[in-house]
C-alpha cells in the first residue's frame, strides 16, 4: 500500500489544522507573499470600515469578497480566505494575527484596525488541494493589480 504523502509540507506549527478537502498546507515565509497578503489585508479593512462606519451607506453593500475569494472568517484572532472553485485550484488562506494586536477597535464598534506593519502577522498558512498553490499565487498577482489603487486604511485604535 502506497503511503499517503504528508499534508504539511516544511514547518508544521504546533496549533494546526487541517482544513476538509484540502490536500497539502505550507506556511508562507517569502518577505513579497507576506508584503502581498499585509497589503490584501488593509485594502480589505478600509472597505470594510468605508461600509461599515458610514451611517449613510447601507451594510447590504458589504461583499465579505475580495476578488472572488470569500472572507469566511475572522475573530479568534485569525483571517480567513477561501477560494473554492469545485475542483482543481482551491485554496484557503489563513492569516493568524499577533498577540497584542487587536482586531477591532474599542467599545461596541465594529470598525476594523488594520494591520500596523507585517510583525502584526504571526504566520500565514496556505491550504489548497491539486494546483492550489499555483492557483494562490496566481490570484495574489490578480487581487494586487486590481486593488491595489483602492488604498489602505492605516488608523489603528487601541
């Protein structure tokens, strides 16, 4: 019998999972793939505070989308994307935020902190399945060109 070929590929950290449907996972180190996912991350703060702190603007507006991929969590001090396509090429990307970060500002708001620099990131851990990876970088490449003039929300309150 074949054996099974490992899920985590390099580290493995000691509070990980495993995601369903997923076939192999890797903890992104690259200074430009962790530059990349700290911008992603403040481009979506700001559309999500511009929404959400706008008395004026409706919360019917928000997508919980960022180029295809759906914002399916967040709290417990992680930020999840996932992009699941049915079949080859998907992929989850779990970002796990710093001790001493917070993720929303103080009181009952529920407005957003943006990530203050990339040392607010205590590890990203890309899960995917098939050509997942390649998928993943892929769309990086795709969300920076199409995103990145939206500008970045920078106001962290404590």
């Amino acid at each position: 019998m074949p054996r099974k070929s490992p899920y985590w590929i390099g580290k493995r950290p000691s509070d990980s999972k495993r995601w369903a449907g997923m076939t192999s996972a890797t903890i992104l180190e690259g200074k430009e793939e962790i530059e990349a996912v700290y911008r992603l991350y403040r481009r979506y703060v700001k559309k999500w505070n511009d929404i959400e702190l706008d008395t004026n603007r409706s919360l019917d507006e928000h997508t919980h989308e960022i180029c295809g991929a759906k914002v399916v969590g967040g709290g417990q001090r992680r930020f999840i994307l996932s992009h699941q396509c049915g079949g080859q090429g998907e992929w989850i990307l779990e970002v796990c935020f710093s001790r001493g970060f917070k993720e929303y500002y103080p009181g009952m708001s529920c407005g957003l902190n943006p990530l203050r620099s990339t040392d607010d990131i205590r590890s990203i851990r890309l899960h995917w399945n098939e050509a997942g990876d390649q998928a993943f970088r892929i769309w990086l490449k795709t969300e920076q060109s199409q995103n990145k003039e939206s500008g970045e929300s920078t106001e962290y309150r404590a």
